[in-house]
C-alpha cells in the first residue's frame, strides 16, 4: 500500500522519469544518474530495474496491466520517486499516462534517445518524412492502411516472431517486394541488423539474430494489384457488399464534409458496408467510429470489410436508429447514407451532435429529399445536388451511364 501523502501537493517536482536504452547506466547522462542516485523508490520493468545497482531502495515493477499501478503512484506523492521507462518516455512509452495523474510540473523527465530515433540514424531517414508505427499490444492488420507504395515507415514489433509476421502480411496484400531491416537490441552491445525483403523473410520467419526486443524499418513497394494511397476513395471492389455502399465519388465528397479532426468521433448510421467509416478510420490513427445497422448480412459485410481494410478499431452496433442511439457517446460527427426516412432521426443526431460537430446526410428518395429538406429550412447548411456518370460499352462505341442523384445536405453546429 502507498504512504499516505506526506506533504499534500507538492509545487515542486518529486517524480522523475528517467529513459534508458539498451547500453544501460552507461548511455545516460549526469542529470540522469544523479536522479537516479536521489531516488527513495524504483518503478520500472523487470528489465530497466535489473541495470540499478543492488541496493535497499523499493522498487516496484509494473503491474499487468500497468494502470493498475499507474492510479497508486500519485499516492508516493512527497517521496523521491524515480520511473525507469524505454527510450524516449513520451514516444509510445508510459510517460503520456503518468501525466494524465500527475502535473506536469510536479515530473523530471531526462529522456534517452528512442528507439525509433536509433533505426532511422541507422537507416539515414528523416523523421519528418517516416512514418511511425507501434505494433505492441496492436492488431497486426492495423498496419495496413499505412502500407501506401514509396512509403518509409518505422515499425515498433511484439516480439521476435512479429517480422516474420509482418512480412507475410506485406506478401499477400501485394508488398512483397518491399524491403525489411530488422534492428534487435538498439544501441545495445548485442545490436544486430537483418535485411530482407518481405518476401525472404516471411520464408524464413525468425533468422537466430532477430530478438524478441527488435524494430522493422520498412520502404514499402507495391506489387502489381496493391492499390493503396493516401487519400480516401477506394474501389468498391476492396468492400465487400450487398449493392448498398457510397459509391466511390460520393464517398470522397462525403468525407470531406464530414471533415475529420484529430480524435473525432463518427456516427455511421446505417453503415450498410461499413465503407464511410472504414475510410474515415484509415484516414487517421487518432480518429474513431461507430458504425450503426440493423441488418445482420450487412454486419457480416462490416465485420469482414474491417479485417481486410484493416480498422480493427471500429465499433459495430447493431440496432435500428434512432432507437439504439442512446447509449453511445456523444459524437464529433454524424453521416446518415441514403436510406434516411425520417426528419426525427436528424433531429435526434443533432441533439447528440456536439458544438462545433458535422452532420451529413445523403438522400436518394423523395422522401429522404423531403426530410433534409425540412430541417435545412430550419437549421440551415448546405443542400448540394450530385450525379455520377461513367462510361460503358454499347456495342462497338461508348456511352455514358448516368448513376441515381444524390442530394447531400452538411451543417456545421454552432
């Protein structure tokens, strides 16, 4: 159990928060070792509290999961307490939930260079033009999205079987070409470096020098059939559906209009194929999204249209709006696809919808049409009128094909 609080808040710092890499006590520096050396208490991994020096001190190693421990460190408050943590805390490490408890201003942090940071000075890369992936604790196929042709991107893995892993998911979705260097123990005396390309290595899964503690620097290459970019707009063909799916035009448009803001959260209403909020997902790691729908064939679509896009982060609910509404959190936006049919539907969206949110709605029915135009009389917005037409064969010539009208109303909440 934690002591009492000896001291109540304190306005100075008693927590520090010390990174430290795989050289140990040796790689950091003065500041570091001297908060080391001040510290009544240890709390770390079993692996950062093993380069202390043998002492009486407490140390704690984290709990599992290590909320646990996290809720009782502001109880230490008023006692030297010093956190060993990976590399760079503030980089997918722990140092983002300790300050969700504690003030900033009550922590030391001395943090040592990531992990991800010794890969790309390895690599020669820029960090401003690489992308950063942590696959720790993470679906493997939450990937995906990110694998976009041209494309660097620096891999935190799980253990030593997850190259391999990845690298037969770079080889079915077409990126097997793609070349793969995978670093063990970074910056450590036992640093070792593995380049393949996907495809060798996820014929050879697990070579002896790749180590349960290991990083994947990747320049992805697309094969022939990969098609991934980075803007939304993919073929209908990457759904799988009954007919009922934004056409792909449409959707382009309705996500701009829904305007996706970091960590904002989408009501897909009558999701059908799942397809707006699978790209609204894709479009950003920090978005989320609820995908609403009644029928349970479509949930299966949804479902499978997750795993193969892959947003396994996607909540699937299903019920009949606006009935099963009630219980979901507040959304940043709401899209309503064309089956819409009644006015108190919006009505009930638009209460739910918070300041500053997007509604939007397609209507492809005259009643539909009726219903947003109703509510654009009295709420105001934008009605915009949209009709896609592609061409098709006619014998030995061409011709156009027009696609159903679309009327598309946006409001923004004040």
């Amino acid at each position: 159990m934690p002591p009492e609080n000896r001291a109540g808040p304190s306005p100075s710092p008693w927590l520090t928060l010390v990174g430290i890499g795989d050289d140990g006590l040796d790689g950091l520096g003065q500041r570091a070792l001297d908060a080391i050396a001040g510290a009544e208490m240890f709390i770390g991994g079993e692996r950062h509290l093993a380069f202390l020096p043998e002492d009486n001190r407490p140390r704690l190693p984290w709990t599992s999961p290590p909320q646990d421990l996290i809720d009782r460190i502001p109880g230490y408050r008023g006692m030297n307490v010093c956190v060993i943590a990976s590399g760079d805390p503030f980089f997918f490490g722990i140092g983002a939930l300790l300050a969700e408890k504690i003030p900033i201003a009550e922590m030391r942090v001395f943090p040592a260079p990531s992990s991800f940071s010794l890969a790309l000075s390895r690599m020669g890369w820029s960090l401003a033009e690489t992308g950063i992936v942590s696959l720790h604790g993470r679906p493997l196929r939450s990937l995906l999205p990110r694998l976009v042709d041209k494309a660097r991107l620096v891999i935190l893995t799980e253990d030593r079987t997850s190259p391999g892993k990845i690298a037969a998911l770079l080889g079915s979705e077409g990126f097997g070409e793609s070349r793969m260097n995978v670093f063990s123990h970074l910056g450590g005396d036992n640093e070792t470096r593995t380049g393949l390309t996907a495809q060798e290595l996820a014929a050879a899964p697990a070579p002896e020098n790749i180590q349960d503690l290991n990083l994947i620097a990747v320049e992805v290459v697309a094969g022939g059939g990969a098609d991934n970019h980075l803007l939304p707009g993919l073929e209908e063909t990457r759904f799988r559906h009954d007919g009922q799916i934004t056409k792909r035009e449409i959707r382009i448009l309705t996500l701009a209009a829904l305007m996706p803001k970091p960590g904002d959260l989408l009501w897909d209403v009558g999701a059908g194929s799942g397809s707006v909020s699978i790209e609204w997902l894709r479009a950003d790691p920090s978005l989320r999204a609820v995908a609403i729908e009644k029928s349970a064939s479509r949930l299966e679509n949804i479902r499978a249209n997750m795993d193969a896009l892959g947003v396994p982060g996607l909540r699937v609910v299903q019920g009949e709006a606006p009935g099963c509404l009630a219980d979901l959190p507040a959304p940043d936006a709401v899209f309503i696809g064309g089956g819409l049919r009644s006015e108190e539907l919006l009505e009930i969206c638009w209460s739910r919808l918070k300041p500053g949110g997007r509604l939007v709605a397609n209507a492809v029915t005259l009643e539909g049409e009726e219903s947003i135009g109703s509510f654009f009389v009295r709420r105001g917005g934008h009605l915009t009128r949209m009709q896609v037409s592609h061409v098709h064969r006619t014998g030995r010539l061409h011709g156009w094909r027009p696609g159903t009208p679309v009327t598309q109303y946006r409001v923004v909440k004040p």
